[in-house]
C-alpha cells in the first residue's frame, strides 16, 4: 500500500508541477476561487483512479482496436455485434471496452463466445432498460444458480450455457422491479 500510495502521491506533484509551470505567467490560478481549485483537485484523483477500480469490479477488458485486430474484424463489424448483443461493450471516454470474458483466447484461436448473444437477449427480453455496465458487473458477481461462481467464470470454464442463461433472466427479473 505505502509504495501504492507514493507512486500516487508523487504522480501527483509531477503534475501538479507541470500544470503550474505551463500556467506560469497566465494569472489564471489567481483569478480562482482556491475551493474550486480543491475540489476540482479532488475529483482529478478520483478521475485518475477510475480506469483501475473499473478493472477491478468490472474485470479485464479490451479496447475496440485489440478486438478488432483479433477478431479481424472492421469497427463497424464490431460496433454491429454490440448492438445485436453479441457483444457487451462498455463506455470508456472516446472508446469502448470489451470484458475479456466475452471471447475465447488461446493461442491461435480467439473468437466470440456464443453465450454471449444468450445472455444479452435474456436480459434484454426481460428488461430492455439493461445497460453493458450492469451486464458486466453481473457477470463479476456470484450467481446462485452457477454454484457460487461468476457467469464470467463459468464461460471462461466453457460450462453449459443454460444456467448462465437462467441466471441472467433472474436479475433481468429482479432489476425490472
């Protein structure tokens, strides 16, 4: 945590030092209140922090151009399997992140994973408002009818596609609610 912690802090000052050199001259800081300085410091950090805890709850993911090139495929094929539901994407400033649980990667072979289609549509069937942020977080979180793992865990393990498809009309249900 402590070398965490100074990696942060010193990243930090590096900036902080940079962004006041570049401003040198400008009076712009002057010209600020000091608490919006604050509190715009402080949600800089949280920003700066945001790509990790996403990787964190959401699991590891590509971005569109890695899909793309291991798929073979263009970004128009790419964006037209999201919008089918066959593939989840997730919003990540000016691109899209794809959850590795969706594909089968070994070496030679790295492809879609069927059940993906499944599992979107029974969400989407059951409650159309479902949003990619909550398909993934769904699949990082234990479910009780895939024996106290994840969905994500359960494809990657190339189980049955049924239960995973159960699993997901059940809090499809729940969030509908």
């Amino acid at each position: 945590m402590a070398d965490s912690y100074s990696a942060l802090e010193e990243g930090l000052k590096v900036g902080l030092y940079e962004a006041v050199e570049d401003l040198q001259g400008t009076g712009l800081l002057d010209r600020i209140d000091p608490d919006q300085l604050a509190e715009r410091a402080r949600r800089a950090v949280h920003a700066a922090l945001a790509s990790f805890v996403w990787e964190e709850r959401l699991g590891p993911a590509l971005e569109t151009g890695q899909v793309c090139q291991e798929l073979g495929v263009s970004r128009q094929a790419v964006a037209k399997a999201v919008v089918a539901g066959r593939l989840v994407a997730l919003p990540a400033g000016k691109t899209r992140r794809f959850p590795v649980w969706q594909f089968r990667m070994q070496p030679g072979r790295f492809e879609t994973r069927a059940e993906v289609a499944e599992v979107v549509g029974a969400f989407r069937r059951v409650y159309p408002e479902v949003t990619a942020v909550q398909i993934a977080a769904w699949a990082r979180t234990t479910q009780p009818e895939l024996d106290g793992t994840t969905p994500a865990e359960w494809l990657e393990r190339e189980r049955p596609a049924h239960p995973v498809v159960l699993a997901a009309k059940r809090a499809a249900g729940a969030l509908a609610q």
